[in-house]
C-alpha cells in the first residue's frame, strides 16, 4: 500500500514537472518571437529615419544650392546697376532713373533728355548719355539689351511728318536708339526696339506731370543667367 502511494506520488511530480517544462518552453518561444518582431519594428524605424535624414540633406543641399544662386543673380545686377549709375551719374538724375526689376535692370529716361518735342531724332545731351551707357554694356558682352519707346496718352498733331501717331512715335524713338546704339559698337543681335505708345505708363494721373512721366524711353538691360539655371536645373529664360 505504502509503495502504491509513493508511486503515485513520484508520477504526479514527473508530471507536474514536464508542465511545468512545456509552459516554460512556450513562454521562452513567445518571448523569442516578441523580440524578434521588435527588432523588425526597430530596423523598418530606422530605414525610414536613415530615407528622411537622407531627403532632409538633399533639401538643405539644394537650398543651399539655391541661396549661391540668388545671392550671384543678385550680385551681377547689383553690379551692373551701379556700373550704369556711375556711367549716367553726370546728368540731371531727374531726367533718369536706374532700378533692378524681375531680374533685368531698367534704365528709364525721359524724353526731354532724349528728344525734342515731337522728334525722332536724339539731341546732343541724349547722345552722350547713350554713349556712355554703350560704354557699360561693351564691357558686359553678355547683357541683352530690349529698347522701348513710351509716349502720353495726347494724340500726335495732324500732319507730323512720317508720325500717323503714338505707335509710329514709339516706334520710331526706339529705332534711333537702337541705330544709335549699333553705330557705337553694340552688335546689333544685342539690341531690340520695340515701340509701347502710351500702353504701359508709369502714372495713370491726368496732370501734366504724370503725362512726362510717361514720355520716356526704357533700355531693359537683360543679363545672361544660363550658368545659374544650370545650377538650379532649369532652362535659361534669357
């Protein structure tokens, strides 16, 4: 009877022990397969952290990019601007003006320092004033140059010789320029005319004074930034 029991008692142990072994060895499994799951979780974080870090650097190279390339537009129009504001600095600055627009610079002068009256012909102050632009733009080869005439909005007296009206006057002033120009050493694939009439004005006002504003020619001088969209991977707008 005695060893019925202890024989009893030795199986109940073997068995508990083997339970005990099979949860042990499916918990150690779970807990395998956890850590295992973890770490795929861990490596896919941080191929997507290395993916961003690496666009992030790609963004900041291009900005820096960027940056170089706005800071050399701005330069050489900076510096152009001030070679044209030294070049014209000797004549009455309320007959002209020098300013940086859309990535050109524009030279306005108004036609009292250009012409006379109702002429299509330079006087001898705008002359000067074009020669010593011509000078400017020799020593900048690359820089287009547009010529554009502008008048007022007052019909052109009936009879004016060789001028019907405000698009022949326009026309015609921008044409001399341009010819001018030529004589002086500019190539002449450099230089375009083109005639405004009274289209684009400066002052919409009714005054007297806002009608001058408007009588004047502007050379529109253009840069070749090919060099810097090449940087920037777009296509020259010149």
């Amino acid at each position: 009877m005695k060893f019925n029991f202890v024989k009893a008692s030795l199986s109940v142990l073997l068995c508990t022990t083997l339970l005990a072994s099979c949860v042990s060895s499916k918990k150690y499994d779970e807990l395998k397969a956890s850590k295992e799951a973890l770490e795929r979780e861990q490596s896919a974080s941080r191929d997507k952290v290395n993916e961003l870090t690496n666009t992030l650097k790609e963004r900041e190279q291009k900005l820096t990019e960027l940056e170089r390339a706005m800071n050399e537009q701005k330069k050489i129009l900076d510096d152009l601007r001030n070679e044209v504001n030294a070049a014209l600095s000797g004549f009455n600055q309320g007959d002209l003006s020098v300013n940086i627009k859309d990535g050109k610079v524009y030279v306005s002068m108004s036609d009292k320092l250009l012409f006379a009256t109702g002429s299509t012909k330079v006087n001898s102050t705008g002359k000067q004033a074009l020669d010593q632009l011509v000078d400017v733009l020799k020593k900048n080869q690359s820089v287009g140059v547009m010529v554009e005439g502008h008048t007022d909005d007052v019909e052109v007296l009936a009879g004016t010789k060789n001028i019907a009206d405000n698009w022949d006057l326009s026309v015609l002033r921008a044409t001399e320029i341009t010819r001018l120009m030529t004589q002086r050493g500019l190539s002449p694939d450099r230089v375009t005319p083109a005639g405004r009439a009274f289209f684009q004005p400066v002052d919409t006002g009714r005054s007297a004074a806002s009608k001058a504003k408007n009588r004047r020619t502007e050379i529109i001088l253009t840069p070749d930034f090919t060099e810097i969209y090449k940087i920037l991977g777009i296509q020259s707008q010149k």
